[in-house]
C-alpha cells in the first residue's frame, strides 16, 4: 500500500501537537493488520527555540538552526519525506526544503485542500493563528492562490483570545484554552469566515469537539495528516525538489 516509504515526522513543537498529529495518522491509515500501517520516525524535540519570540526578535538562524538539526536526524534514520506538525515553524518551510532533497509536505497545502473539500463554496477562509503565522504570509499566498479571500484576526483577538488559548493549551489547561478559542472562532464566523483554518497546531486540541459538529472549522493538524497518507499512498503527484545545497544558517 505505502510501497515502504517511510515519512519523518519534525516534531516538538509542541509535543502535544506532534502526539496530535501521529494520532491523526494512524487513525488514518486503512489498515487491517500491523503490517498495513504507514511506516514513519519521529524526532520530538521541545528545544527548538520559541518561534514567536525569534521572529519578532531577529533571532530567526536559532530555530532554522534547530530545524536542521531534526531535519539531519529524520534523513539518518531514512525518512523519504517530512511532514512538520507546527504552523508557526513554517515561516522555515522553503529554508528547510532548500536543504534536502527530501520533500516537504506543506501544512497549508494539505489545509486549503481540505478546506475546499469540507466547504466547497467557500469564498473567504480565516486563518486562526499565531502572530508569526500571520505575519509570515504564507497561508495568505497560497489561499490567494487557490483564488480563496483571507480573514485575518484583528490584533485584539490575537491578544486576547488565540494567544492567551493556545498558551493555555501549551499549559496543560485544556478547558481555559477551549473557552478563549471558542470565542475566537465565533469572532472570525461573524466577521464573514466561511472557513476557519485552525492553523495553530494546539487549537485542535482544544476544540476537539467542537471540530466533530462544525464543519467549518478545519483542523489543519488531521489537514497535514491526510496530506501525508495520500503522499505515502502514493496519490499525490511527486513532489519538485529544491536542489541538494543547504542555505547555511549563523548560529
């Protein structure tokens, strides 16, 4: 079924979000038996830096840095491609890919295409997430790109309800989180979401059940999931390469 490819899995970011994710996966996988089951490694490591902190605070080689070294670990232990449950840590993405020839399984493709599937007439999708996800941009393009309109959340929201949410989250305080996230997501519906990205990987988490009744909201987590079982199935088309030569980072 899998033709014994093997995904890497770059965790750690949070450990929660990484169990999310393998979770999801397994959950996935239409297997019978052990041996039906999607082959992958893990490296869980929670030292990679906070990756608000180093964008907003110019330190952004520190967790490039740290992604590389998982990233090292992933291609020893024989990874044939990576998927990297953390919204926030593809603000790296094209870094990463540009040293290895492994593909990169890209979280907000594997979101938009599940938002176009969960909600075909939608025209204007929100992204729910961290400050560096938003200011990164790169949901914004590729939800530009699929001809799709974003909804940003207004600094107030991000302040007073996602951050202090997903930190909650983070915490261990499952039910704070899902009281602030909750909110935030009527915030956005009414702002005119049709769709709401969940592009936080702890904000599933939280809205576990909510995410079980209203289709609106995406789980970018169970997203990047499907994404890699299709890639690992084989049903995606093969993935462009970036060439062999890593960028290198000061440490």
């Amino acid at each position: 079924m899998h033709d014994n490819k093997t995904l890497g899995v770059l965790g750690g970011m949070g450990p929660a979000a990484t169990a999310d994710f393998i979770a999801k996966l397994v959950q996935l996988t239409p297997a019978n038996c052990d041996q039906d089951h999607f082959p992958f490694v893990v490296v869980n490591d929670p030292s990679v830096p906070d990756r608000t902190h180093a964008f907003f605070e110019n330190r952004e080689n520190d967790v490039l840095n740290a992604l590389k070294r998982s990233l090292r670990r992933l291609e020893a232990a024989g990874a044939n491609a990576v998927a990297m449950p953390c919204n926030s840590a593809h603000h790296w993405a094209d870094q990463l890919q540009n040293c290895t020839a492994l593909p990169l399984l890209h979280i907000a493709d594997g979101s938009i295409a599940e938002a176009r599937r969960r909600r075909p007439g939608a025209t204007n999708v929100a992204v729910m997430a961290t400050p560096i996800t938003i200011a990164s941009g790169f949901y914004n393009v590729r939800i530009q790109n699929a001809g799709l309109d974003q909804i940003s959340p207004s600094r107030s929201l991000l302040e007073d309800r996602i951050l202090p949410g997903i930190r909650s989250v983070k915490a261990g305080d499952i039910g704070a989180g899902a009281k602030a996230l909750n909110m935030a997501a009527d915030q956005l519906l009414e702002d005119g979401a049709d769709a709401v990205l969940l592009a936080c990987t702890e904000i599933p988490i939280a809205l576990k059940e909510r995410l079980k009744i209203d289709p609106c909201l995406i789980d970018t987590t169970d997203a990047l999931a499907k994404y890699s079982a299709e890639w690992l199935s084989q049903k995606l088309p093969k993935t462009t390469l970036h060439g062999d030569v890593c960028l290198q980072a000061s440490a």
